[in-house]
C-alpha cells in the first residue's frame, strides 16, 4: 500500500490552506522568524487549534525539497476528519450500542496505527484524538493500519475533556484503562453505551482525565512486566466489549 501524504509549503498557501478548511494534521514553522504574514499565520494556527511545532530551517528545506518555503510547511492529512457531536448523535440514531475509542496523546505512529486497525475490526463507532500531542494521522499511520484509517471516523478536539463532555452528557459511559485500580475489565458491563479511554505510552492516562471518568478497569497480569504495550491493551478491552455483546 503506497500512500503519499500531501505537504503545502510557504506562508500564504499554508494560510489559504487553512481558510479552505483543508484536512491539515501538522504545520511546521521555523524557529525565530517574524513578519506579518507569520503572524497571520499563528493567529489561524491557533484559532483553528491546529498542531504545529516550532523546527530549524534545515528541517523546513528537507520537507519541501528545498523550495521556498518561507518558513512554513504544512502536513495534510490523508483523511477528512469527522465532527465529534454529529457523530455523537448520527451514532445514537444506530440500532447498536454505541462504542468509542478515545487516545490520550498516543504518539508512537505504529501503536496508532495498529489501534485503529483493530478498532475498525472491533465496530467502533469513532476514534477521538486531541490536537496536540498525538501521534500524526499519516501515510505511516494509514499503512499500519491497513487501510482502515480510510474506514472508520477519527475526530480531533482540542482536548479530551471536551470529547468526556459531549460524551458523557450523551449518557456513554466512559472507562479508563488503566493500573490504578482494582477493578478488572472483565467486571464492568461493556453492553451499555461506552467509550474507552487508552493512554500514552510513557506516562498512561492523565490525572486529570481520571478524575472525569465513569469507571476504570485493568487487565490482570501474570508475569513480571508491569504493563502490556498500548495497542496489545486496546485490543484485549475491546475484544471484551465483542465479547459481552455478542
């Protein structure tokens, strides 16, 4: 599977870019550079809460091949990006209980990949990301996904509380997967509404996101190793979830 990940480079096509409300996952901008233009652009950047990092010149000249790029590049993501609320609600029109799957700043591409591999296998309904912080919705992450990422709706917020509002006001349940409880996911009641919620690699869930959910839950462990990787994880509890629902 060959899939090329679309790139705009310089500061009004990049500008242009967003007015045109383009897919776009990431914009670079080089570091210490100032103007008008560039100030124009921050302001759209952050108004629109769209992701960027700040880089030396000579990694703005690598990805636009050496063009002109004038100090920026955006990254256009290979898939359009659904509306949290109106899937929310076409979701509840279904027949079927509804099932979410929510990344807390997961940022290791083939661990996004393979989650929303299996996701796509597991009926989830939607996939919800943040802004920041998450690993890229590229031509990697649609590789490793094989394909599926062209499948199955991803919403971006600008935060995750803000997805556990519309959520959790739309009466789904929201679990956290996490070690910091003694309860096991094989006792909580996964036929209802529910959106699971899996952490980053290093640090897992936020503290602040934990405080907000409805449940948590852990796998139980048998070996020495303190936790399973984040897409091996994801997979057990929503293969629980086809589990209890078949």
């Amino acid at each position: 599977m060959e899939i090329k990940t679309s790139k705009i480079f310089g500061l009004r096509a990049v500008i242009e870019a967003i007015n045109s409300e383009s897919s776009i996952d990431k914009v670079f901008i080089q570091k210490d550079i100032s103007g008008h233009l560039m100030n124009e652009l921050m302001t759209k950047i952050r108004t629109n809460s769209i992701a960027f990092s700040y880089v030396p010149v000579e990694k703005l000249d690598k990805l636009s091949k050496y063009g002109n790029h004038q100090g920026a590049v955006a990254q256009i993501a290979p898939i359009n990006f659904y509306d949290l609320d109106a899937l929310v609600e076409a979701t509840l029109e279904k027949e079927e209980s509804p099932l979410f799957l929510l990344l807390d700043q997961v940022s290791d591409v083939r661990n996004f990949g393979a989650i929303i591999r299996t996701a796509e296998c597991t009926g989830v309904h939607g996939i919800i990301i943040q802004n920041q912080g998450n690993a890229p919705v590229n031509a990697e992450t649609v590789k490793t996904s094989a394909g599926a990422a062209f499948n199955i709706p991803i919403c971006k917020v600008n935060h995750i509380k803000d997805a556990l509002f519309i959520l959790q006001a739309a009466e789904i349940q929201v679990v956290a997967a996490t070690e910091k409880t003694e309860d096991l996911l094989f006792d909580i009641d996964l036929k209802k509404p529910t959106a699971i919620i899996m952490g980053s690699e290093d640090r897992g869930i936020n503290p602040s996101i934990l405080k907000m959910v409805d449940a948590k839950a852990k796998l139980p462990l048998k070996g020495t190793i303190g936790s399973l990787n984040v897409s091996v994880a994801c997979g057990a509890f929503l293969y629980e979830v086809v589990r209890q629902r078949i």
